[in-house]
C-alpha cells in the first residue's frame, strides 16, 4: 500500500513520523507545490497533507486514493464533498493540541496587557542602566485579574481558555452565535458580549457565517480599552479594519497567531499590524509544542492503521475514523 506526505516540512525533524503499519511504499516530501500534487499522489491509497490543498480537480484524476489524513484540525484545504461523491475517506485530528493552543491565548494576554514587548525593547537598549530608580516603568500595566473575558466559541478549545482564565481570576462571557435566534443557558447575546470584554478571543471555526466576523460594526461595539486575541483562523478578522481601529485607539490591542493568508507575503497588511507596539503577532504557532506535534502524529498515524487493518481485513471491526 502506497502512502504519501505531501508536506512532512511542517513539522520540524525532531518530530518523527514513523512508516505505519501496513504501509510498504512510504514517501515523504518537505512540500509539495500545487503543481506537484498530481504527480506526486499518483497510485497513491493514502495522502497525508497538512495544508496541501486536494480539490475536486485533483481528487478526480486519482482514481486510486481511498484515504486521506489531514495532519491538522481543519479541512478546508479538502473537498469534501468531491471525496464523499469518490468514496474517499476523510480523516483529520483532533485535540491534540488543546493545551498548546490555551496556552497560547493565555501568553498573548499576558504578553499584552503586561507591555511585554516594550519591556524586552527597553533592556535592549539597556534603558534600565540609565534609570534614576530601582525599576525602569516603560509602559503602564494591567492585571488579568478581575477583567472579562469574551470567548467567541465554546468548544473544547474555548473552555481549555475558560478554565485557564479563570485561575487567573478573570470573569469568563461565553458569546452567544451572532444572529441566534435563543440565548442558550450560560451564554450571552454575541453584540452584548463583545461589548463586556476586556479581552475577546477567537475560537469558533472558520464557515461562511463566520468570515470576517470581527470587522468595523463588530470592533465598534468593544471597550476602547480591549485586546483582541485570535488564535483561531486569520480570516475571522478583516485585517484592514482593525488597523484601523486600533490606529484610532477604538481597540487597545490585539494578539494574533493567525494570518488572512498564510504565509503572509510581504504586501500584506498582517505586517503594518506586526509593526504596531500594540500588536503582537505570532507565526501561526500556537498548536506546535512538542507535545501537542507529538500528540498529532501519532493520532494521525493511529487513525491510518485503523483504516488499513479494516481496509485489509473487512470482516473485523475496527474502531471508526472520519468526519
């Protein structure tokens, strides 16, 4: 059975992907431009694709691929509904980076609301050497303490972020889907929450109900004094117009581990954000500690044993994979 990774490169080396079982032609590429793809998953029964896009084009001219894992949470670099309509089984991971990613949200409020960026600046130049005092207050600072916290979607992720939060004595606000028609128990109205946050962050998944959800009306409704975090999906924000708030001073800052377009070329706004001192922006790194790469791996290589032992033997039950 022929297996292959088209962008193994998006884990470092140190993460090792072992051959699974049951595969006898195991083929791994550091990444795999589009016009590869064809070329490269050729006879292949199994792809394994991190952000490697497989559309319906793609998925028509190989007749012989029945299985792809998607070595990260989010589909949307696959057609689904082509590989329903081919058979091909869709599998992707999940959870394996709950801590890593809460974890992350945590930092970037931490790192804000403290002026962390400005602080390590400051030692740089070595401005503590010319203090008259035995500490060098470069920017004013707040606690997590007794502020609120809007969480925009209440997943698994989202209340890995609750429960952090709160040992930090923050106020936890679970915002309502925005045009819900009912408030369930525990929740609040999406506008009313927004506008309670001292902090709002991102963890709903990106569908066309939710592109762009943070935008000009949606930052208008925020504390002038609020940070927005987004660990999420990069076109959850329209980028332009929180540069826009936030030059204006109708936003206080934001943490982002997420792009519009990943990588981001040079040309993109993302980096007019980076360059503000009230933006800290992060490579989309947020899922990668070790543990959580480590946790991924193995799930993925999990999930594609289960499907060659089925696959091989279809008379045996196997524990389901998939979507």
């Amino acid at each position: 059975m022929k297996a292959v990774f088209l962008d193994r490169g998006s884990f470092p080396p140190e993460i090792a992907m072992a051959q699974p079982v049951g595969v006898s032609d195991w083929q791994l590429y550091h990444n795999t431009r589009a016009d590869q793809v064809l070329e490269r998953c050729r006879d292949a029964d199994i792809v394994v694709t991190n952000k490697v896009c497989l559309d319906q084009a793609i998925l028509a001219a190989l007749p012989e691929l029945k299985f792809i894992a998607v070595a990260a949470t989010g589909t949307n670099n696959i057609d689904l509904d082509a590989c329903r309509a081919g058979n091909v089984r869709v599998v992707n991971a999940t959870g394996y980076g709950t801590a890593s990613v809460a974890e992350h949200a945590l930092l970037l409020m931490l790192a804000l609301s403290r002026k962390l960026p400005a602080y390590m600046a400051a030692n740089q130049q070595q401005q503590w050497a010319r203090s008259d005092f035995f500490c060098d207050l470069v920017a004013p600072m707040r606690t997590l303490d007794g502020k609120v916290l809007t969480l925009v979607g209440a997943g698994t992720l989202g209340n890995a972020v609750a429960d952090r939060a709160r040992a930090f004595g923050m106020q936890v606000v679970l915002a309502e889907r925005p045009h819900a028609e009912t408030i369930r128990p525990g929740y609040c109205a999406f506008e009313a929450a927004l506008a309670q946050g001292d902090f709002v962050s991102l963890h709903c998944p990106l569908t066309d109900q939710t592109h762009e959800l943070i935008n000009s009306t949606t930052l208008a409704l925020m504390k002038p004094m609020a940070i927005l975090i987004n660990t999420g999906r990069g076109a959850l924000v329209n980028e332009a117009d929180l540069l826009a708030a936030l030059s204006t001073g109708q936003l206080a800052g934001a943490g982002l581990d997420v792009a519009a377009t990943e990588p981001p070329a040079a040309d993109q706004l993302i980096w007019q954000l980076a360059a503000r001192d009230n933006v800290l922006l992060t490579p989309h790194i947020a899922w990668a500690a070790d543990e959580a790469m480590n946790n991924l791996i193995t799930q993925i290589n999990d999930k594609i044993g289960q499907y060659i032992a089925h696959h091989h033997n279809p008379g045996e039950h196997a524990a389901p994979v998939g979507l």
